[in-house]
C-alpha cells in the first residue's frame, strides 16, 4: 500500500473503472458518512468483517490504511459485491488484503474477527433480526475484539427528520438500498443489545460537519 497517497484519495480510485452510477454513489457516501472517524476506532493490525458493506468503501479504506489488516465484506446485494469485488482486484494489487463475497441474510463469515463493522445496516431490519445479527457479531469476535456499529441517532431533532425523508425516499420510493420497513432502534436500545452479550459498551455522536445524525457504537469483548 503506497503511503504517499491518501487513504480516502486512493479508496475513491478504486471505482474509478466501474459504471458511472456506483461512481457516483461513492463519491456522495464518502462525503456523507465519517468513514475516517470509523476507521479511527479499528486497530491498524487487525481481522476485521465488515457485514452489509454495500459497495465495499469502508472496507476498502480500512485495507489501504493498513496491509496489517485483513478486511473481508459480506453484503446480500450481488450487484454491490461485483462492485466491490472489482474494487477488491484493484486494492490487492496495491498490496491490500481485501475481498468480499454475498452472502444471504444473517449468514456470516466463521471469525475470530478483532471487529466486525456494520454501518448503516441494522435500520433495515425488523427488531428480531437486528437482536440476532448483533448476537451472532458478538460470538465472533476475538477476546478483546469489538463490534462497531455506525446508525443514526435521534439528535439533533433537525438532522433525525432530514434523514427520515432521505431514506425513506431510498428504500421505499428508488429503491437503491434492499429493505422492505425501517426500524431505528435508536442507540441506546442497540446499546442494551450488546450488553445483555456481554460487551462492554461506548457510545458517542459522530455526526459534526455532516448533515445526518451520525451514531457510533462500539461493544468491546472482554479479553479473557
Ligand atoms: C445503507 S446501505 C450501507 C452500505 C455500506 N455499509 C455503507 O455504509 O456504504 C445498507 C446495506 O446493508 C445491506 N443489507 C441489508 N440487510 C442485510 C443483511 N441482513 N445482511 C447483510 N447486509 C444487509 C444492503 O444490501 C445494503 O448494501
């Protein structure tokens, strides 16, 4: 990985070969979500699985930050994992250690994973679902290792209802994300979920500079 160029710079040039449309959908998912702020949170040596990586951008960026980590993305959309495959291609020859693969619902990949990442993910599923999702996370992770959960979180009230319109407008009207209702949790009720699978918990707004109400989660395995 060539240190001299930046992280995010090198992530952007790597669907620089795909259609205009994913372009396109990087480009405003790279400036709309604190992906570096994410990334921050995640040890530079380190498995990490990404569930629900869409596209494949943090993952990307996680693997051209640092070759020390192994970053394997799993999504239920085909078509965004040949996107993010053919980004994968391009990052291994950058010496990154990348891939991705499409799996189908609540199927993960066997860890011990150092952290598994979701963001944006657990909005689109019922209560149930986002509970056993956040329990089979929680038995994959490594002593020590961490669940990182990025959602959206209920303040300020203006940014809260500037994201409703958004998303509902995205998965109800364009369909561009896979989901059928949406289901916030809200942090602290995801918060309680890692709890109660033993994961000690922090919680913190990462939304300044962004117009969405960015949430960061981080449940933390013990290391015993
Ligand atoms: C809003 S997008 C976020 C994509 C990516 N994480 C990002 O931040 O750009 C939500 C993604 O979750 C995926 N998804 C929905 N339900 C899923 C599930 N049960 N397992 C894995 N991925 C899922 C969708 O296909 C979609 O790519």
């Amino acid at each position: 990985v060539n240190q001299a160029v930046d992280p995010g710079e090198a992530t952007l040039r790597l669907y620089r070969g795909t259609g205009l449309g994913a372009r396109f959908h990087v480009r405003i998912r790279w400036s709309s979500c604190p992906f570096r702020e994410l990334a921050a949170v995640i040890p530079t040596r380190s498995r990490v699985l990404e569930v629900g990586c869409g596209h494949g951008l943090l993952a990307a960026y996680l693997a051209l930050e640092s070759s020390d980590r192994k970053v394997r993305g799993i999504d239920i959309d085909h078509a965004k994992i040949a996107v993010a495959r053919a980004a994968g291609r391009r990052a291994r020859r950058l010496g990154a250690d990348l891939d991705f693969a499409a799996e189908s619902p609540g199927s993960l990949l066997p860890g011990p994973w150092d952290a598994i990442v979701m963001v944006d993910v657990l909005y689109l599923l019922q209560e149930a679902e986002q509970r056993s999702l956040i329990e089979a996370c929680a038995r994959l992770l490594a002593p020590g290792g961490a669940l990182v959960v990025k959602e959206m979180g209920p303040s300020p009230r203006w940014k809260f209802l500037w994201n409703r319109v958004q998303e509902t407008l995205s998965v109800r009207v364009l369909g561009i994300t896979q989901g059928g209702s949406l289901t916030f949790l809200g942090p602290d009720r995801l918060e309680r979920v890692m709890r109660a699978q033993s994961l000690a918990t922090a919680s913190a707004r990462v939304d300044r500079g962004y117009p969405h109400p960015h949430h960061l989660l981080v449940g933390r395995r013990s290391r015993e």
